[in-house]
C-alpha cells in the first residue's frame, strides 16, 4: 500500500499528534511504502513567525526519527521541497467548489481562532492538503479524527478529477484509531490537544519530567472521585485513562479495577511516572540532534530527490490530462 501523512511544523509536538498519527506510521512504515512530510505551506496559513520556521521544522524532523520513522526506509521530507506539491493544488483549486470549502469545520475553527488572520490560504487549505495526498496516488492517509474532513474531501476531488479528465487519481482511504484518534486537552477536555493552545494544555513529547508532571497533576478533572471511564460525564478522568491505556497497553477496565478506591491524586501521580518514562526516549534523542543539524538537513536533502521523482511523473501526467503543454 502507498502511505501518506503530515505534521504542520507550527509548534512542539504533542502526545495527541504522536498517539493519533506517528503511532501509526511507526507500524506501516514496516510493509508499506510510506511517505511522510512536514507541511510547512500549511503552518504558514496560521500565525507563525518566520524566524522560527527553521527550527520547527527541523524540531519536526528530529521528533520523526526519535519516534521511530527510518529515513531508509520512509521518504521524510519538506512539503515547499517539492514544488509540485503548490502546482498540483492550483490546478486542483479549478475543479474545487467554493462552497465545499467554506464549510470545512478547520476552516471555521481556525478561522474564529485567528479573527485577524483570515486568508485565503487557510481556505483553500484542504486543496493543498488534496494535492499533498494525490500526488504519491496514496492509498491511506493516518491522522487523527479531525482530518477526516479533509481526507472526504480529497476523494471527492479525485472523483471529480478523474470524471473530468480521465482516470488518474486512487481515492484514498483515511487511516483513523479507534483509541488515541482525539486525546483532548488538559486544561479543557472539550477541546483537542492543539500545539497552538497554552502550553499547559499540552503534553509536549520534549516536556521535561518536572513540567509533565506539574501539567498532569493539574489537568482538569470532574468534582468527582472515582477513576471511571465515561466520556460523556467523565471527560477530564476519561482522557487521562486513555493516555495511560494507549502508553502502557492495559486497558481502561484494568485501570480502573487497579485504581478502584484511590483518588484522582494517586492515578494522576502514577499517570506522570508513566508518561515522563514513556518520553525519556524523546528527550534523549532531541539533546543527540540538536547538536547534528547538518545529518537532519541531509535526511531532509535525500527525503526531497526521493519525493521528487514520484511528484514529477504524477504531474507530469496530470498535466498532459489536463490539455496544458
Ligand atoms: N489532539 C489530537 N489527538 C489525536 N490526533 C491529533 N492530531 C492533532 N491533534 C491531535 C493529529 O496529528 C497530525 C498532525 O496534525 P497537524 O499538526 O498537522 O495539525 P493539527 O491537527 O491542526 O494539530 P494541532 O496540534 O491542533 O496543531 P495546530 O494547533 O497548529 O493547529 C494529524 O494527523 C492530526 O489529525
């Protein structure tokens, strides 16, 4: 199967960005030809200063190969590396209805998020995500629940593609876990864990030990006491059972049987050892590429001849679909 995914480079990662999609690239890196990129024409539809770009992009790297992705084996790569990322999008804007667009529930959300920051690139969004996804004829797309959206919406350009001008396109598949598809913040479990969200609502996967276990002993709980699982009465408690569920492989009614009588302070203390045990890894590897920035320029320098040969022959056909010369 052909795999494609991404991260935005827009900030630190986070555990719900590792345990909704980098988990699953990890496993199909294994038998699939997989393709992941660091988006960084989508990080720049939001707020972003460009004198930091660098370094998240590079911090995006380092945190793919920490988690496990091999360079050997999966073509990791910068999204404006390859130019036919943008031109695949504009020709994919001609054939894109404005109203699918406007109701995109990203587009909403980081509109309302961002009020003066309202451009056409955080629009047409979902056509470049489109293009990204289309141009290495992906069968399946890992994310988490939120790009499920878009990854609708890249069928429904494929179809429309290939009704048009011939068949060109797969349309693919979205790749989304049953458990860890949307770990929710800790400050408000009604939202999603968001890298742009105050830094205490996120568990970032190069948190030291003191600040993972300051922000888990203060995530937001119920007024209860009982460590139960029930989203809908439970969110806070219910979200903390799935980060220890999905890090430690037991399951919430283990948990909660192992956690039967203690209070919301003991789960949250032990939630702490697991996770910074969890993540030491992380911290380790980040410290030995920090100091190796050129091996990461390389990495990304092989990722982008490698994602260019695929891209150029895909535009190459879609243009000659298209009538252009
Ligand atoms: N909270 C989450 N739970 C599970 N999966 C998540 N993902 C993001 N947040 C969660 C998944 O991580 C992948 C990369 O996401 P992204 O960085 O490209 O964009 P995003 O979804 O917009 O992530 P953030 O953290 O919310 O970033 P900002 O704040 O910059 O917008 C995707 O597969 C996503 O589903």
């Amino acid at each position: 199967m052909k795999i494609f995914s991404g991260i935005r480079p827009s900030g630190n990662l986070h555990l719900g960005n590792y345990l909704g999609a980098m988990q699953q690239w990890i496993k199909l890196q294994n038998e699939n030809d997989c393709v992941f990129c660091i988006v960084d024409l989508h990080a720049i539809t939001t707020p972003y200063k460009p004198g930091e770009l660098k370094k998240h992009i590079l911090d995006t790297t380092a945190v793919y190969l920490a988690a496990g992705i091999n360079p050997e084996k999966s073509v990791i790569f910068v999204q404006s590396q390859v130019k036919e990322h943008s031109e695949l999008a504009w020709l994919l804007e001609t054939i894109t209805p404005m109203g699918e667009l406007k109701r995109m529930t990203q587009f909403k959300e980081k509109s309302e998020q961002h009020k003066d920051y309202v451009n056409a690139g955080l629009l047409s969004y979902p056509v470049l995500m489109a293009a990204d996804i289309l141009l290495y004829k992906t069968d399946s797309v890992p994310v988490g629940k939120d790009q499920e959206q878009h990854i609708e919406f890249t069928r429904m350009i494929a179809k429309k593609f290939n009704q048009k001008f011939g068949d060109t396109f797969k349309e693919p598949a979205s790749m989304i876990l049953k458990e860890g598809a949307k770990i929710m913040s800790l400050t408000n479990p009604k939202k999603k864990m968001s890298k742009s969200d105050e830094p205490k609502s996120c568990i970032f996967l190069f948190d030291t030990p003191a600040d993972i276990t300051k922000k888990i002993m203060s995530a937001e709980t119920d007024s209860g006491k009982e460590v139960i699982y029930n989203v809908t009465k439970k969110r806070g408690i219910s979200n903390l059972l799935t980060i220890y569920s999905l890090l430690t492989g037991k399951t919430t009614a283990d948990l909660e049987k192992e956690f039967k009588g203690k209070g919301y302070g003991d789960f949250k203390k032990s939630l702490a050892e697991v996770v910074v045990q969890y993540l030491e890894p992380f911290r380790r590897k980040q410290q030995e590429f920090a100091t190796r920035e050129s091996y990461l320029e390389e990495i990304l320098k092989q990722g982008q001849s490698r994602a260019q040969i695929i891209a150029q022959a895909t535009m190459q056909e879609v243009k000659q679909k298209m009538g252009l010369i």
